[in-house]
C-alpha cells in the first residue's frame, strides 16, 4: 500500500464520481433532439425533459391545479380580510368618482362600449313601439265588453238598464218647454203648408195653435206610457249588447288606429324621459338611496360579490381549464429557455449533486486504494 496508490485512486474516483453526476444533469436536458446512427436513435437521445416534455408539463398542470390551485384556495383567498379590504377600497374609490365627476348611468354605459347608451335608448325606443302596438292590436282586436272591468260593467249595465227613463225625461221636458211647444207649432205649420189644398184647409177648421197643443200632449202621454218605456229600455239594451260585443276595431279606421297607437308610444316616450334619467348623474337619481348605499350598501354589495363569487368560483376554475393553460404555457417555451430557468431555479442544489458527485467518488476512491492492496 502506497500512499501514491491511495492518492491516484481517490482523485480518480473523486473525477469518475463528479464528472457522472455532471453529465447526468447535462443529460436531463442534452441532447435536445434524437440523434441517430445509421437511421437508428442513439439510447438516451434526446435528454430526458425533452423526451417527456408532454408528459411533464400535463402532470405539471395536474398537480398545480389539483393541490395548489384548488377552488377551495381561491374561495380561501377571496374571502380573506386583505381581499375584503381591496374591495372596501375600491368600492369607496367608485363612489368618491361618481360623486366628484358626476358620473351618470349613459357615463358608465359608454365607458363599456361607445355609444352603447344610444345604443340602448334605440333598442328600449323600439321595444317601447312594439310592445305598445302589439298592446293596441290585441285590444282592438277584443270585445269591448272584456275591456271594461267588472265592477263598472255592472254599473254601466245599470245605467244602461235606466238610460230610457232619463231620456223620457229629457224629451218630456223638452216637450213641454215654451221651446217644444214653439218647434211643434213650426213644424206642424210647415207640414200644412207643403201639404195639398184640403190639408191647408184644415188650419180654418182647426187652428195650428191647437193642433200643437193636442200633439204636444199625445207625444207627453205617448212617452208616459209604460209599453212605451219597455220599447224604448229594450231598444236601448239590445244596441248596447251589439256595441259591447263589438270590437274596438269595428268603429276604429286602421289609420286612426294607428295614429292613436304612435300617439300613445310618444306620450309614453315623453312622461318616461329616459335620456334625461341616464343623463342625471347617479348620486341625484336617488339622494337618499346613494347616501344610504355609501353607508351600508356598499357592505351588502361588497358580501353579495364575495357570496356570488365564492359560490361559482368551483365552476369559473372548471371552465378555464387551468391545467390545461399551464400545460400549453409550458410547452410554449423553448427548451433552452426552460433548461435556463430550471437551472437557474435549482444552481445551488445542482451544483451540491455535482460536488457531492465528487465528495462520494473520492470516498470510493480513496477506500479502494486502501483496500484493493489489503485484499490482493
């Protein structure tokens, strides 16, 4: 046993042991493509992240996504007190802007997508218009009867049921009247008058003045008679019952139908206002509703995100296919990118591998030289 012998033999093992562990890590990475001899791949070509990049990377994004980016980690994050405060504090930033700069609703709209609050006037304007005129089609097309309410049918009915009453009435007075009189005897005179010679007559046997006195008093006794009222109520009901069966539309010109259903969408249009509404900043819609929403709205509002969120946060991770967006990322880099950030990631530990390549390949080394001589 020679201390040369002992000296030799740990150096080399110490190079045999470093210089694998080196080359071992080279080979993680190197080659980066097969090589090939004689159109056969040379074993251990390419390295081994190369050849199981795919296979990494969707392991990579299974694991990332299935102990570390959990939906329980995001709901954990999201209703922690920092992302609590975040929103408090943004929420506040919102309102401090919307009452300094007077930020209307058409503001908002506009800042999503121009002009989208001429956009949206257009559409509510035209869904103002149909819906109005389908409205009016639908009620000019029904029975006049089922637009009147129950209650003030029954009372229509019950006028309608008196109506003859009123107009005996009415006509009696009339009748009565120095004016009924007067138009009596006018009309009586001029039936006479255009009326042959034996009519005319008639006004030397009997004077008109007492003519319009009998006449006057049979259409008082006429009318005053009962027959007479029942043909008259029942005259009047039964054209009543033909007017309400009828539709609006039977008594209604198309062109007037349509003149009163634009009619109606401009006067709707007009008591609405609704560029003045989204014209009016947000803090004057409503006073006391903002004053109340920046005290303790804003609290609700803040807890309805973190609920809502937290609630369909399992499903937005599903949706976006997270380990699938980690495994595309990493394919997307450059197998010398990706060798620079692993090794840049992990120099130290690596370099410990290499040295203890050489620490553990010197130890063989140096027991060889002492015990190979021993053994021979």
């Amino acid at each position: 046993m020679s201390v040369t012998t002992i000296i030799i033999t740990t150096i080399v093992g110490a190079l045999i042991g470093g210089i694998t562990n080196t080359i071992a890590i080279k080979m993680l990475f190197h080659p980066y493509e097969a090589k090939h001899i004689f159109g056969k791949r040379i074993p251990l070509t390419p390295g081994v992240v190369p050849m199981r990049r795919d296979e990494a990377s969707k392991k990579l994004g299974n694991i990332i996504t299935g102990y570390l980016l959990t939906p329980e980690v995001f709901v954990e994050k999201l209703q922690s007190k920092e992302s609590q405060k975040f929103m408090d504090l943004f929420i506040d930033r919102q309102i401090q802007t919307i009452e300094e700069e007077n930020v209307s609703i058409g503001d908002v709209l506009n800042k999503i997508s121009p002009n989208l609050k001429e956009k949206i006037l257009s559409f509510l304007y035209q869904e103002i218009d149909s819906k109005i005129k389908t409205s009016s089609d639908e009620l000019m097309n029904r029975s006049i009867e089922s637009l009147i309410p129950h209650d003030a049918k029954e009372t229509i009915d019950k006028e309608v049921n008196n109506l003859h009453l009123v107009i005996n009435e009415k006509i009696i007075t009339y009748l009565t009247s120095d004016k009924g009189y007067e138009d009596i005897y006018t009309m009586i005179d001029d039936f006479i008058e255009n009326r042959g010679k034996l009519e005319r007559a008639l006004k030397y046997v009997v004077p008109k003045d007492s003519l319009a006195t009998r006449v006057q008093g049979e259409l008082v006794k006429l009318l005053s008679h009962e027959d007479m009222k029942s043909i008259e109520r029942e005259f009047i009901v039964r054209e009543y019952d033909k007017f309400i069966k009828k539709s609006p539309s039977e008594y209604i010109s198309k062109i007037d139908q349509e003149k009163a259903t634009h009619s109606a969408a401009e006067i709707f249009k007009r008591k609405m206002n609704l560029e003045e509404l989204l014209d009016r900043p947000i803090a004057q819609l409503n006073e006391t509703m903002f004053q109340t929403f920046k005290s303790s709205g804003k609290l609700r509002l803040r807890d309805n995100i973190t609920h809502y969120l937290g609630k369909y946060i399992p499903s937005i991770v599903k949706h976006l296919k997270l380990a699938e967006v980690i495994k595309r990322q990493i394919d997307s880099f450059d197998i010398k990118t990706l060798e620079f950030l692993v090794f840049e990631v992990a120099r130290k530990e690596l370099q410990m591998i290499m040295l203890l390549g050489y620490v553990l390949g010197g130890i063989v080394g140096f027991l060889q030289g002492i015990l190979v001589p021993l053994i021979v």
